[in-house]
C-alpha cells in the first residue's frame, strides 16, 4: 500500500527507510542528469558566502553541500535522511529536524532558500511559499528544482510509462513501494505553470519557470 501524502508520518516512515541509499538512488533515475540540474539550481539562485542559506526539505543536504553559502540551515522533518547526510561532516551545515510547513526560523533570517526534489512530498505546497516567503528577507531569492511531466502527448506518454516501471526498480529488493510512491508523484503533481502560480500568491516576484532536460525536471525561480 502506499502511503497517502496528507499523513506527515507514513512520509516520514518512508524517507527513513530509503535514506541510507536516497543520493545514490537519485543519481541513477535521473540517468546520472541529477548533478548537472542542482548546478543549475544552485547557480539560478546566486548564493555568496557572506549569505545564510535555508536547504528546505534537505533530506541529505546535497544542494546546500554543493553551494557558496557560507552558512546553511539545512531543515528536513526526517531524522534519518539527516543523520545520513550529517557524515560528511560540512561545517557550513546546521542539521535542524523541522516541519517545512512551521520553519523554526525567525522572519527574514536567510538570504536565500532552495528545496530540491522534495515539494512533490509537501502536503500544502502554496503554504510552504507562504513560509519560505516569511524566512527570507526582502531582496532575497527562492529557488525549487522539481522532477516534472514533459510537454507534449507522445513524450509524457513515454516519460509515464519510464517512470511508472522503472522507478520502481530502484528500490529492489525491500523498498519497491517507497519507490513506486515516489514515481506516482512525480506523475500526479501540478503542471510547473500552477507551482508558478502558487508562488506569485504567496509574494514572489519575478518568478521565472525554466524546464530542464526537455522537461523531465524543472526549474522555478523567485525574487522575494
């Protein structure tokens, strides 16, 4: 059975399960692209040293790792995904085990904020906006890098069917349907267009839309 993304605790239970291998995973269902796209990322997003960083949603903190912050508050609600990432031992990174939807940060505290591959789990994705929008102080930036469905009929076709049996297979043997739950939602979230449009409500400006790869993965990009 898999599990229903409005309960926080069947998604906690599942990062927890796949975390020891989760980066490595991520590497091998994006045919080895994932790397090439948190550069994008992280360049769209303009992050200097003397800045404070959110890495919402972190999981093992990989994007925030691979930034020129000079500090990073790396926030995930998963304590094993953290503990995974906390072996590289990056002095930059402040591990918090947090609620994305109730940052524990005080209004306007960062300078920019990026969460990777993880909205697809949020279960109020306009009211993370919302509180990203609160944690980053004006003049400041948002960045999100999300896996997404390609335009046009035959490639989403093909992607569907990619995602729907191949996916899966990464968690073989005993976390095909953590996996599987993974593939559905890359295939049931919003069109990049209304993520756009959720950001635009929530008080970011400028938000650019930028698909990578033909699509598969997609950028969005907001000023705050």
């Amino acid at each position: 059975m898999l599990p229903d993304p409005t309960r926080p605790e069947a998604i906690r239970r599942l990062f927890a399960g796949i975390a020891p291998r989760y980066d490595l995973v991520n590497r091998l269902i994006s045919l080895g692209r994932v790397g090439r796209w948190r550069e994008r990322a992280l360049k769209a997003l303009e992050v200097r040293p003397e800045h404070l960083l959110l890495d919402a949603c972190a999981g093992t903190g990989e994007l925030g790792r691979r930034s020129r912050a000079g500090r990073v508050v790396a926030v995930d609600f998963s304590l094993p995904m953290l503990q995974a990432g906390a072996r590289h031992r990056d002095r930059r990174l402040w591990l918090v085990c947090g609620d994305a939807l109730r940052l524990p940060l005080a209004d306007g505290c960062c300078d920019r904020a990026i969460v990777g591959f993880s909205l697809r789990n949020v279960a109020d994705v306009p009211r993370f906006f919302r509180e990203a929008a609160r944690v980053v102080r004006p003049g400041g930036r948002l960045v999100s890098l999300e896996l997404t469905r390609p335009p046009g009929r035959v490639r989403s076709a093909v992607h569907c069917f990619c995602v729907r049996r191949l996916v899966p297979l990464a968690g073989f043997p005993g976390q095909v349907g953590a996996y599987r739950h993974l593939a559905q939602t890359v295939l049931t979230f919003p069109p990049p267009e209304e993520v756009a449009e959720w950001m635009r409500e929530a008080g970011w400006r400028e938000v650019s839309v930028i698909p990578l790869s033909g699509g598969i993965c997609t950028l969005h990009v907001g000023e705050r």
